[in-house]
C-alpha cells in the first residue's frame, strides 16, 4: 500500500507566509474597510454592503469604468494587430535579428512614471517635439491639457509605443518555433500568403498570443503611472481611468470605505473578464 | 507520370564556389524513370535535403537543369510542377479538419467542391482514413498524420512525382511496417514516380526499384538492391549496405593477384588498368567461410544474430567478420579462412577496379 507522505507541505510554507504578507492579508484590510466607516481616530463603525451598492450605483464610478473598457479595448484592438505585422516582417535569421530584437526591447525598459514624463514634455505645445510641430509646423491646434480628444489620442499612443512591443516579442517567439517544413509544404500545396497566415502562422502563434493577449488586458485594464503623470486624469474627467479615480477616492478624499469596496468590485472585474478571455481562447483546445 | 533527368546539377551554398568542396552538391547526371518506385539513400547530413528541394523546386540549383520528361523545369515555381512532398515530421493544419487539409491543395487551385469531394473521398479511402475525415487534424496520432501529409500530395490528380524526406522517422516501429506496404500499394495503384530519400537500408531496399547511394553530396553508385549489395561500386556502399557490412582489407598488388601479407588472394576477374593509389580487398561476410585452409585467423567474437552466427575474426591485426550457419567456433580459437573468389574484389580508392568473372 501507498502511505502518504504529508512533509511536503512544510515546503510550500514559506511561499504561504509570504503571499500571506505581501497578498492575503493586505487584501483583508481592504474588505475590512469595504464593510466600516471611519472619522478618523481607530474609531470603526459597521456599515455592510453600503458601500458596494453606493459604488455599483454611483454614475461617476459608471463613467470611470466605462473609460476604462474604451482605453483597454482602443489599446487591444491597435496593439494586437500592429503587433504581429511586426513580428511577421521582421527578419528570421540573420544580422539583424539582435538589432531589431534589442530595438523592440527598449521601450519596455523604461520605468513607467519616465514614459509618462517623456510623454508630457514630447507633447507639450510650445516646446514639446511633438507638439510643436503639430500646432506651429503642420498648423494642428492640439493641446492635450486643453481637449480631451488629444488626451485621448495622447495616452493611447503612448500606451502603443510602450506595449506593442510584447505583442511583437511574443508573436515573433512563436513564429519563429514555426519549421521550415511547414512552408516548403504550403508552397507546394499551392497555398496563398494568406492562407499561410490563416492556417500556418496564426495557429502556430496562438499559444503566445493568448498569453499577450492577457497580459496586455490586465496591464492596461490596472493602469496608473503613466496616464497620471501624463494628464492627471484630466482635462475635466476626460481621462480619469478607473485607478486614477480611486486614488482620487483614497487618497484625495481619504474615504476608505468606499474606495475599498470600489478597489474589490474592480478586482472582480479584472479576474472575471481575464477568466472569461482565457476560457473563450482555450476552448478548441480541450476537445 | 514524368521521367526526371538531373543534367549536371550543382548546388553552392557560397556566391562564388570554386573548388569541389565549396558544394553542398556535387556534379549529379541521373534519370529516374517514369512511375518507379526509387530510393535515395544516405548517411545523414549529406545534401539530400538539397537535392529534394531542388527537384520540388523550394531551390534553384547553382549550376545545371533539372528536366521533367525533357523539359526544363529548373525555374519553376513548386506549385507549378507536378510535384509532392512528405517531409521527415509531418505537417498538417493543425486547425482544420482532415477532410479539409485534404481538400486544401485542390481548393487553392481553384477546383470546384463537387471534383475536391470526388477526390478526398477517393484517397480517404486508399488511405483507410475515411472514418477520421470529420476530425481536426491536431489531435491525430503521428503515423494517421503522415498518412495525411500523404494524401495531400496524392491528392491532385496531375501529380506525377511524389517525394519523401524520411517520412517514417517520427513513426513507431510496429507501425512502420504498416505504413511502409501502405506506401509500396499506393505506388502500385497510383504509378507516379516515388523518390523515397532515407539513411534506413532496408527502408530503401524493400521499397525501391533502385537506389541511389549518396555520400558526401555525391552518387556513389546507382542499382536495384541486389546490384548493390552484390557488387558495391565503392566500399562506402559495401559498409553502409548489408550487416555487417563488407569487409574492406588493404592489400598490395603483385604481378596481377592481391596479397593480404604474406597471403594470395583470389580476385574475381582481371584488375582494371593501371591501379595507382590505395588499393584494398572487399567482400561480404556472407562470401567468407571457414574452412581447412586458407588465410589463418583466430576467432575474436561471436555473435548470434538468429539466422545466422556472425564470427568476427583476426588476422594481421585487422578485423573480418564472417558469417557462418549453425553455431560457431569458441572464441580464441584458430581458423582458417576462405573468400569465395567470384565475390572477391579490388578497390583503388574506395572504387571498383576488378572486372566481373565469369562465376
């Protein structure tokens, strides 16, 4: 007979104290905040599932959220695409594979407040690159602290010249997995660029994709740094993502109890949808 | 059903070559003839790729034409030619269906989905897959997936000339026994030109015609099996054919016969020209037997292989093995050993230099 050995869960100790200390218990802070008021002083009183219901109702935390989804789909939808053509026009083998590759990499190296900071002062009318050269030399009036338009079109490119380049890492790690084999047989079946794409190239990259696909969600559904140092949320409310506006809500107003029950309806949010992301890109694979 | 001719073939990997050694492909003249079944057959790493993706076109050769009966091919776009190949690991579409990879080849060139139905049901059929044609391809196991790769070369009607890369190395052993007749009954019935490249002998063997033996990028010698194993034209294809393979001595030359030492060896008929160079006995384990008297060897080795028993003996410090019926001899013990003089020939640098006797 097999007895079981129960000692290796002494093993997996250490990594519960430390998830314990760095996740579980501070996220029971939190939902212990979701559920009590406070004036200050320690002083704690029972408030239930108020500050839920007051979140989920309220329009500002709607329009937030709504933002969110629209800056999380607009990134998606651009850098998912952007991403492969990339990876598929650049070279396999070669001299320039390091090149293009280190070149890909370094955005991604930068810390996110710089890329704010960068993003600022390259777009700042007067004396920013950009800027100046939309408004003085193309004569494009555009100043993202003055229309939320250009804001917009400001944090989302920005979020394109930082990101895009994991689609493109990703994408090339599976493309390049791809043997030769595979092209010399679709050549000889007569097959179109396209139906190399469709039926050679894009299978080949799924696995990777799903992984960036994912991964780009929930970066981008949990932004903070950069839109922050780049438009504070602004101009107006234009561009108060959802972590923008509960840091408002924290920090700015110090209500703790609200802005805990919003911080646990937006983790919900995030698992949710990545769970659903992942069943819907997985499900082929179980039959 | 197309004749190949390669007319001088070369290929270099380098802008310039200019010794022999700068080609991954030295000089090829060959015809393979129309709807026979031929192997080409080489250690691994020797140009064969190179020359299958010439002749399907995925290469342009550095020098020479390649001629599908008499015409010149050598420009020709892959999907132009009449071609098919089976690579070493298979390759499907992972995410359509068999039926669909099937029809694949025939869709991208335009046929209409009544003749593609026609067609895939016909092979599905000559490949016993028809029950698996719902299926997605992804999850087939690996032999039902070469069967596939298989199919999609069959599958047009205007092929003519089918290749395959090694195509049984990803199968199981059990199975490769299977998939092989599979492959000698769909030559049968759909007489297109088979070239089957494998460093596998008996792979080769059971299944060609005639073989090409490869080495170095270079034909060695071109035979139906028999010819080959019988009378290899350069001792590369007396080792790498047969098991064991030939037994291959130095030798001097004397006043027209060969001495191993001291001991007179019998050639099987008169030495070609002048030999200069390296000039060496070889012949087959199966030719030697042990006998009252002939050359002195002491048994070093004795392996039962089922049929027979291999005796590995030696003599001068070199090694010979032969191959004798029924037990052998205790090891240490000392024989005599005697080479059937008709399969007793001389090699000048690795090449054939004795004419054939009479028997």
């Amino acid at each position: 007979m097999k007895t079981d050995n129960q000692k290796a869960w002494f093993f997996v100790l250490p990594v519960l104290l430390l998830v314990a200390f760095n996740a579980l218990i501070p996220m029971m802070t939190v939902v212990n905040y979701s559920v009590q008021e406070t004036f200050g002083d320690n002083v704690f009183f029972w408030q239930g599932l108020d500050w839920f219901q007051q979140i989920l109702r309220s329009d500002r935390f709607h329009a937030a959220l709504g933002r969110q989804f629209m800056f999380t789909f607009l990134i998606l939808i651009i850098e998912v695409p952007l991403g492969i053509a990339i990876a598929l026009s650049m070279p396999r083998k070669g001299f320039w594979v390091p090149v293009c590759l280190v070149l890909m990499a370094l955005p991604m190296l930068i810390p996110w407040n710089v890329v704010g900071a960068m993003w600022n002062i390259f777009t700042l009318p007067d004396i920013g690159l950009l800027g100046y050269f939309l408004n003085h030399v193309l004569g494009i009036n555009y100043d993202m602290t003055q229309d939320p338009f250009a804001a917009w079109v400001t944090i989302v490119t920005m979020d394109v010249w930082h990101w895009t380049s994991l689609v493109v890492l990703l994408s090339y790690a599976g493309l390049v997995s791809i043997p030769d084999a595979y092209y010399q047989a679709a050549k000889i079946d007569g097959a179109s660029n396209w139906s190399v794409f469709r039926f050679i190239q894009l299978p080949k990259m799924k696995t990777v994709l799903t992984i960036a696909i994912l991964l780009r969600f929930m970066d981008s559904f949990n932004i903070y740094t950069e839109p922050f140092v780049l438009t504070g949320g602004g101009p107006g409310n234009s561009t108060t993502l959802l972590s923008i506006d509960l840091v408002k809500i924290a920090l700015g107003q110090f209500d703790l109890g609200p802005a805990a029950a919003m911080s646990l309806i937006y983790f919900a949010i995030t698992l949710l949808v990545s769970w659903l992301f992942y069943t819907l890109m997985t499900k082929d694979d179980l039959n | 059903m197309d004749k190949i001719t390669l007319s001088k073939l070369r290929r270099s990997y380098y802008p310039n070559p200019k010794q022999p050694s700068d080609y991954a492909l030295k000089e090829i003249d060959l015809d393979w003839t129309d709807g026979g079944a031929n192997a080409l057959l080489r250690p691994s790493g020797c140009g064969k790729s190179t020359l299958l993706n010439i002749i399907s076109g995925l290469l342009v050769p550095s020098e020479g034409q390649i001629l599908f009966d008499g015409q010149d091919v050598t420009e020709l776009a892959p999907d132009k030619r009449n071609i098919a190949q089976v690579f070493q690991f298979p390759v499907i579409y992972d995410t359509m269906t068999v039926y669909d990879n099937l029809a694949f080849p025939l869709r991208n060139r335009g046929r209409d989905e009544a003749t593609v139905h026609t067609r895939v049901m016909a092979i599905a059929e000559m490949l016993e897959v028809t029950d698996l044609l719902d299926q997605k391809a992804a999850g087939l196991s690996p032999d039902n997936k070469q069967k596939i790769s298989m199919g999609r070369g069959l599958v047009r009607e205007d092929v003519n000339v089918v290749m395959f890369d090694e195509p049984l190395t990803v199968i199981d052993p059990h199975l490769k026994w299977k998939l092989r007749s599979k492959l000698k009954e769909l030559h049968q019935r759909v007489k297109a030109t088979m070239i089957y490249v494998t460093h596998d002998q008996t792979e080769a063997l059971t299944f060609a015609d005639q073989v090409v033996v490869m080495q170095l990028g270079e034909v060695v010698q071109i035979g139906t099996p028999v010819e080959l194993f019988e009378r290899p034209a350069h001792t590369f294809v007396g080792h790498f054919i047969g098991s064991p393979g030939m037994n291959v001595l130095p030798c001097t030359l004397s006043g027209g016969s060969a001495y191993f030492g001291e001991h007179r060896i019998q050639l099987e008929g008169p030495v070609k020209g002048t030999p200069e160079g390296r000039t060496e006995i070889g012949i087959r384990p199966e030719f030697v037997s042990l006998a009252e008297s002939g050359l002195p060897a002491v048994v070093a080795k004795v392996s039962d292989v089922g049929r027979h028993t291999v005796v590995e003996c030696q003599a001068d410090g070199h090694r010979f093995n032969a191959i004798t019926e029924g037990a052998g001899p205790e090891k240490g013990a000392a024989v005599f050993l005697d080479f059937k003089r008709s399969q007793t020939r001389l090699y000048v640098d690795g090449w054939i230099a004795t004419e054939a006797g009479e028997g």
